[in-house]
C-alpha cells in the first residue's frame, strides 16, 4: 500500500504510518496511491481524483471536508474519513481568545503603549452575565460552550441538525439565536444553506451590536453585509481565523476593514493537536486495515 501525504502534518506522522506500507510525499505519486492524506491546500476535486486510479481512502486531517468533492469519491468507491475531534480543542481556544481579546481591548492596549500612549481611560467590558449564540454546536463549539458557561455566559446556539443540549439554549431558527447575543461564535460547514448565512438580514435582527467571531468557514460571512455593518455600527466587531483563500485575495473587503481581527488559519496549528491528527489518522487505517478494507 502507498500513503501520500500531500499536505503539511506533523513531522511524526509517516513514521508511524510506515508499518502500513510505504510513505511518501511525493505529489507525482498520485497515480500509483492508495490512501492520500490532506489537510485544507490539496483540492481533491474530480480532476485530482480522476488522477489516481488505485485510490481507495482519503483522509483531511482536520474538520471539515469542503476541498474534497465527496460525492464524487462516494461514486468511485473511495472512503472519505477526517479527523474531527483532534482539532477541537485547539480551535475552541483560538475562538475563545478572540472573544475575549474585544473587550479586553488587547489590540488597542498593546499599540498603545508601543505608541507611547497610556490608554487608562479606556475601560474593559467583561464577559460574565453575557450572551453567547453559537451557530453550530459540533465538537468544536460545544468546547467553546464550556468556557463560556465557566466565564458565568448564558449560551444559545442553533444548529439545524441538534435539538437540544446540555451546554445551550437551542433556538429554532438563526434569527431567534442571534436576537439577543452579545457575542456570535460560529461553527458551520459551508453547505448551500449556511453560505452567507450571516448577512444584513440576519444581523438585522440582533437586538444589540454584537461581536462575531468566525472560525468556521469565510463564506457562511457575506463579507461586503459585514464590512457596511461595521461601519454602521450594527456589528461591533468581527474576528475571523478563516478566509475564502489561503492567503486571502488582497481585494478581500474584510481586510482593510476597521474594527477587526485577524488571524492566518491557525485555529488548528497547536503542537498537541497536530499529534492529535497523527493519532486519529494512523486509528483511521488501522481500523480499516483491521477490517479488510485497506
């Protein structure tokens, strides 16, 4: 059996996959591989898997699967598998550090006091007492439930696909979770339901100018909707970890918008979780080898 690794994983993971069959990095290998191994730069698009005839299993280290055309592997009897407690963790806490870096007005702290400017004046809001609406309530977002239920948040969420939960009030529909939310934090796939989900009209009804923090996916965000409600006031302020493109485009409109923070796609990037993929991916073909299917 041969394993490409297309993509960046931690330096462990071919070692430990070795006892499988030989490993490589290769890219030109494509056409000869069993099992491919991507994270979010390898689109694995109809072309790319029309490309490699003895594939059977893909593996996206990582949540989602939005840059594999599943359906298409489905028809061609590959196995599509991700790894999606790993990464938890790591990007709840990424989401839970945005969250608090607003109030705290960390950004503005900091170049201040590079700027020689003493910015005392300039009051903190806390997160306790406030509302927090999750729009998903996966793994990832259920993490950020805890530490925000621990910071004394009362927490809603929606998600079409969860009824009810210990960790959040369930709303029926995004505008009732979103009315009174002084904090969004969202954890969506990207489906034709969920793009652009957070638009005009759905920030229309939040009763207060809440703080959004996104990382899920860049286009459930109209990114034009949110750049006219930041400078309208409606939103106060919008952190994101994900974009339409990595790097993004340079005409991106949230870029060059005020009242924004921004991170490089880093939710996942922590030491531990990158051996989390290592373990989950290397429990994924051991169960399928075990099983006859590899």
């Amino acid at each position: 059996m041969l394993i490409l690794i297309s993509d960046a994983f931690d330096a462990s993971l071919a070692p430990r996959l070795e006892v499988f069959g030989e490993v490589t990095t290769d890219k030109s290998r494509l056409g000869e591989a069993h099992v491919v191994l991507v994270r979010s730069k390898t689109k694995c698009t109809k072309e790319y898997i029309d490309q490699a005839p003895n594939l059977k299993l893909i593996i996206r280290g990582g949540v989602g699967i939005d840059n594999i055309d599943k359906a298409y592997a489905d028809s061609k009897g590959i196995m599509v598998r991700n790894t999606p407690k790993s990464s938890a963790i790591a990007v709840a806490e990424l989401a839970f550090a945005l969250m608090l870096s607003t109030p705290c007005h960390l950004l503005a702290y900091h170049n201040g006091m590079r700027e020689g400017k003493w910015l005392k004046n300039t009051t903190r809001t806390e997160l306790y007492g406030k509302t927090l609406c999750l729009l998903g309530i996966g793994n990832i977002a259920s993490r950020v439930a805890e530490r925000a239920l621990a910071f004394g948040m009362k927490v809603v969420a929606y998600d079409k696909y969860v009824s009810s939960s210990p960790l959040a009030q369930m709303k029926a529909t995004p505008e009732l979770a979103v009315a009174d939310a002084d904090y969004i934090s969202m954890h969506l796939p990207l489906t034709d339901e969920t793009r652009s989900m957070v638009n005009k009209s759905l920030i229309s009804h939040c009763k207060k100018a809440p703080v959004i923090i996104n990382t899920g996916r860049a286009l459930c965000v109209d990114a034009s909707d949110m750049v006219a409600a930041l400078e309208a006031g409606t939103v106060a302020w919008y952190a994101t970890d994900v974009y339409p493109t990595d790097p993004p485009a340079e005409d991106y409109p949230i870029l060059k918008a005020e009242h924004v923070t921004l991170t490089p796609h880093v939710g996942a990037n922590s030491d531990e979780n990158l051996g989390r993929i290592v373990d989950e991916t290397y429990d994924i073909i051991n169960e399928l080898v075990q099983g006859g299917k590899l």
